[in-house]
C-alpha cells in the first residue's frame, strides 16, 4: 500500500465523479384488506390534479402493487405502492415537520390512488412511507441514492475506475462504480474486480 485509503478516496472524489447526478424518492406504501386481484403489476398514472410535495410539482405517480406473491402480505392483503422521485436535500432541511410531511404526502397520494383504486381507504390496515432519509438511515445509501450514479449520457459512457490511484491492492465493487446500479450490475462489478485480481495475479479469470 502507498498511501492511505482516506487520501487515495480524498483524490478521487475531487477528480471528476462529484458532476454525476444521482436520484432518490419517496416509496409510500398501502398494505389493504383486499389481495387486489386483476390489478396490473405496474401502472403510471397521471391525469390527475398535480401537487407540491417535496418541493416539486407531481404530476405523475408511479404505481407497483405487489398481489402476485403470497409472501408479500398475509392471505386475502396486498400492498400498494407509490412512488415519487424525491431529492434528498428537501428531505434532509425538514427538521422538526419530518414527520408531518410524510403524513402529509400519504394522505395527498391515498386522494390521488382513490380513482384507480376505490376500496383503498375502507380496505386500508397500514401505512409505511420510505423517504431518501430512510434509505440512508436503514442501508446507509449515500444520500439515500437508489442505484448509485444514474445512468445520463456522461454516466451511462464514462466508466468508473474500480482502483484508486496510489492505493494497491484495493478494489471497489457495487452500485457506485456501475453507473444505474441495481442488484444485477452490483453482482457483475462484483465478478469484473475477481477478473481485475486474477489479471494482477496472472491467472485466468
Ligand atoms: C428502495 C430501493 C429499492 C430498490 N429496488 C431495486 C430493484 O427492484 N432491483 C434492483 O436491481 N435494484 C434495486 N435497488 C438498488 C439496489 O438495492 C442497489 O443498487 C444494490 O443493492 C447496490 O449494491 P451494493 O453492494 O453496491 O451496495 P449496498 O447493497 O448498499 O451495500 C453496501 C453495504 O455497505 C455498508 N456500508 C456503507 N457504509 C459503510 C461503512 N462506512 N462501513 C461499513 N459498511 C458500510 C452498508 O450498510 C451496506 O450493507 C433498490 C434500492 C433501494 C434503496
């Protein structure tokens, strides 16, 4: 090793990766008294009156109603769930009305899922709202980042070095050096760094 880990990440971190963007949201999740039978896995819905809700305009809200796994709620229940594109910085400022904004931002997205689904208040048993704050807070996600850097033109082309310079022997895997993330590609960098050691070590990866 030539130098330390923290001056090594200390040279990364002003070298070029701080102009990629990142993405977080709010999951507000309904779990109701109804298997929600026939309802499509998927919906978008829009057509509705937009709302403010974390400092932006809502006009759209993704919809993912989990019905098709016994394991997802007890028998005869499901989860609806609804999804909003959310920075980190409006929820990190809330302070004290934390807790208030996200009743608050339930109540307003129960009134928008009342159309495509009737029975949602009179079937609803309970009510999880997720913030970007929670997934840092639960699985330490930097800024509560969903899938590491998002995939935008630069991101999606440019590739992130999985060595930091000065710093042998060291290797990262993950969602931040497979720019969009997710559990596959995170599985993936994971194989490609085996492959880095075994050209290090001059053996077949
Ligand atoms: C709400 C949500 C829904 C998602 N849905 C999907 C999905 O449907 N499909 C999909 O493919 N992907 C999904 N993702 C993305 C996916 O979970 C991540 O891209 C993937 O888990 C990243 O894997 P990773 O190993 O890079 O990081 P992580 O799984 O975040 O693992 C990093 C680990 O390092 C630990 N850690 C952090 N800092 C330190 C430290 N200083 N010291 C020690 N340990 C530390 C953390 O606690 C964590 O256990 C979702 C993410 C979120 C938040």
């Amino acid at each position: 090793m030539r130098r330390s880990l923290s001056a090594a990440c200390a040279a990364r971190s002003s070298s070029g990766t701080r102009s990629r963007t990142l993405a977080s949201s709010c999951e507000a999740s309904f779990g109701v008294a109804d298997p929600s039978a026939g309802q499509p896995r998927l919906l978008t819905l829009d057509g509705f009156e937009p709302f403010e809700a974390g400092g932006q305009v809502v006009d759209t809200v993704q919809v993912c109603v989990y019905n098709d796994d016994p394991a997802f709620a007890p028998a005869g229940h499901s989860v609806i769930q609804a999804s909003l594109p959310m920075p980190y910085e409006w929820w990190a400022t809330r302070g004290t009305r934390y807790g208030a904004e996200k009743e608050a931002i339930a109540e307003r997205l129960l009134a928008t899922l009342q159309k495509p689904f009737p029975s949602l208040r009179s079937s609803l048993r309970m009510t999880d709202v997720a913030t970007p704050l929670t997934f840092w807070t639960m699985a330490r996600s930097w800024r509560g980042a969903y899938e590491g850097w998002m995939p935008s033109a630069e991101g999606i082309l440019g590739h992130v070095k999985k060595t930091l310079a000065g710093l042998d022997h060291f290797y990262m895997a993950g969602q931040w050096v497979e720019p969009g993330g997710g559990v596959p590609i995170a599985l993936m960098s994971g194989r490609q760094v085996m492959q880095l050691i075994c050209k290090g070590d001059f053996r077949p990866g």
